[in-house]
C-alpha cells in the first residue's frame, strides 16, 4: 500500500525525528515510521505521527512504536511553537503517546525544554554479560544494573562501560524478556567525562539503534546520579553523539517531585515523501 506523506524533519540534538503531517490510520504507524527510516535523505532516527489532542494538549505526537520520547516531546512541542510565533519562555501543553499527562514544552532561543514523566521505579535488571573476561578479576559473568522505569520507555544505566553492541543487545534481551516495557534503553553513562551514548530498542518495530541523542535516557541518567541528594535541584549537561542535553531533577525529602530535559532543536523544510508499505 503507497501513502503520499507530508514530512517534517526536526532535529533535537541530532535525534532526528522524521513527523508526519498527514492523518494516518494508527494500524500503519510502524509499517510506515519503518519506511521513513529508509529513506536515505531523511538520516532519520525515528517517526511519529501528529494526532488529535485527547487530554487537552495544544498538539499530540504518536510515535511510531506507540512509545514515550522526550527529544520527540520538545521537539513537536517546539513546532507547534514555531507555527504560533511563540517567543523564549512560553509553553505548550504537548501530548505524547507512553505518557498518561499532558507535558509543559518550555520555548527557549535555539530548542526547547521539557517537564518528563516521574520515575516509577528504579531496579535491578540481571544480564548475562556476553563481554565476561574470566582473566579479568573484575569482570562478572552476570551484571547487576540500574534500571530506571519511566512510563513508555526503561533504561538500563552502564556506568563507565565501554560501548559494546553486544552488550547493548544482552541490556535490550533482558529488559524485552523480564519487563513489559514498550521501548528501552542500553545507556552507556560516564559522569566523569560528561558523556552518554544511547542504545534504543522498541518493541512494537523491534528496531535498536544507536541514537545521537536520548532524552528520557538523559532524565534516567540524572535520576540515577542524584540518587544521594535529598532536597535541592540536581542539573546535568552530558555530551552525546549528536550534541549536548541538559537534565534536572528536583527533589523533596528523598523524593523526586519534578524533572525535565532541554537543549538544542532545528526545524526543516516540509517535503513531500511517497512509501509502500506491505499488504495486510
């Protein structure tokens, strides 16, 4: 089946989100969302598709996956912005589908930030470790990591770990397997060094990849290093493939009360995509 789509490319720190203009029947999200990730000029990362307010949201983006996306919130957030000639400081009301509440985008000069979905819960995930050297007195046959539960989307915090696919394979089979999560995330963290790399699974497409950027695996970062804080703001800048996001993280007597993730987005021209996706 063909579909002739208006398509906007926007850039949230090099997580390019490819957003479809055009009403599409839910049942073709990720056949589609699929055939837009193909398209070599489009370099995207991932799709969604604009939808009707339900919750009293100014816009509403699904994704193609049906998962949560922070970089995709801030930036359909930042688009609506764009059209309204909004100005640094106002918000939109944004929907997004994993999120059961409608979440403030705040207007900045170059991007956009966003209020996130509080943590449900931090665990531990057991993996396999396919990178155990048994010469290596430190390395262990099973590791015992993070994980952070947001709505719609779980990461896997791998603090100081050298990126390794199979690795990020072994964090996503467990996080697929053990947890009922719609989308995850293998997150390669050093504090030290101000640095994450994204690894992103979603289920509903079965697609990984190594994102430029990651907003909820930002928040789930900054969750996971201020785990010692009380009270007080906790903010986080790390540098990722495809640029800089920033995280911060309120807290309130041990409890986190409220947290959000800002940086840099770019809008592109509109164009005009024709795809084929499978018969039924």
């Amino acid at each position: 089946m063909e579909f002739r789509l208006h398509v906007i490319m926007v850039d949230p720190a090099g997580n390019r989100t490819a957003i479809v203009r055009d009403p599409v029947d839910p049942k073709y999200y990720a056949p589609i969302g699929a055939a837009l990730l193909r398209i070599p000029e489009l370099h995207a990362e991932q799709a969604g598709f604009l939808a009707k307010p339900v919750m009293g949201g100014e816009i509403r983006l699904e994704m193609s996956g049906g998962e949560f996306c922070g970089n995709a919130t801030r930036s359909v957030g930042y688009l609506q912005a764009s059209r309204e000639g909004c100005r640094a400081g106002d918000l939109i009301p944004t929907e997004i589908s994993g999120s059961p509440d409608v979440l403030n985008v705040r207007i900045d000069d170059d991007g956009a930030w966003c209020s996130m979905p509080l943590p449900l819960s931090v665990e531990r995930l057991p993996v396999e470790n396919p990178d155990y050297d048994p010469l290596n007195p430190e390395s262990k046959t099973v590791l015992h990591l993070p994980l952070i539960v947001l709505d719609g989307i779980s990461h896997a915090i791998l603090y100081k770990t050298q990126c390794s696919e199979p690795l990020g394979n072994a964090v996503i089979d467990a996080i697929r397997d053990t947890t009922g999560a719609a989308a995850g995330g293998a997150i390669f963290l050093d504090d030290e060094k101000h640095t994450m790399t994204p690894f992103v699974w979603v289920r509903s497409t079965g697609s990984r990849v190594w994102e430029s950027s990651c907003g909820s695996g930002t928040l789930a970062s900054a969750v996971w290093l201020s785990r010692g804080i009380s009270d007080g703001l906790y903010r986080l800048e790390l540098r990722q493939p495809g640029g800089n996001l920033h995280a911060e993280i309120e807290k309130k007597n041990g409890n986190i009360v409220c947290g959000r993730i800002g940086g840099p987005i770019t809008i592109e021209e509109e164009k005009v995509y024709t795809v084929a996706t499978p018969e039924n």
